[in-house]
C-alpha cells in the first residue's frame, strides 16, 4: 500500500470533528485514495488510535460487527441515530459536504 495515500486517509479522519460523521466515500474523496474499501481497510488494519466510530457507510449505517459500539461512541459525542441509522444530512462533516455533487443530498 502507498504509504502517502495511508497517511492521507488517517490524516483526514483524524480531522473529522467530535460529533460529527464522514462516509468511506467522503473519506476517500477528501484523501484522493482510489476507493472507500480501501479507507476500511487502513482503519482496520491501523485505525485504533483514530477516531473510527465518525467514518460510517454511505447509507448512513455502521458496520454490523461494530453497530452497538460505534453508536455507543457516536452518542456520547452527540451524534444521534434512529434504527441503526444516523442522519448525513444533520450530522455529516462540512468538509465532507463540499465533496458532494449538488442535489445529491
């Protein structure tokens, strides 16, 4: 793996605010990695000293074997959800916004 596009996907988490949330895909775009399975994969393999409860998947859901926890987490910063499901649309980083395609949200 190229260890500049790593540190440019940890870097950007690590720049995702308390109480807020990024997807893979924000994640992604914001660092130039090639693809939001690979910003999975750096948080799995090196991801425990990062905020990883705030990195979600694109419908706004966690991954299942992490739901309870990173819910757990994402309340305690004030991030809400409903059903499993956190809102992007009230919750989502600025930054992450200005990645987004006008209209799409």
């Amino acid at each position: 793996m190229d260890e500049e596009i790593h540190e440019r996907v940890r870097d950007t988490i690590k720049s995702i605010p308390r109480g807020r949330v990024a997807t893979y895909g924000d994640v992604a775009d914001i660092s130039k990695a090639p693809s939001p399975r690979l910003v999975g994969r750096i948080l799995q393999e090196d991801g425990h000293d990062l905020p990883w409860q705030r990195v979600l998947k694109a419908d706004g859901t966690c991954a299942p074997h992490l739901r309870d926890e990173q819910l757990q987490l994402l309340r305690e910063e004030g991030v809400m959800s409903l059903d499993g499901k956190v809102n992007l649309r009230e919750y989502r980083w600025e930054e992450a916004r200005k990645e987004e395609p006008p209209g799409l949200f």
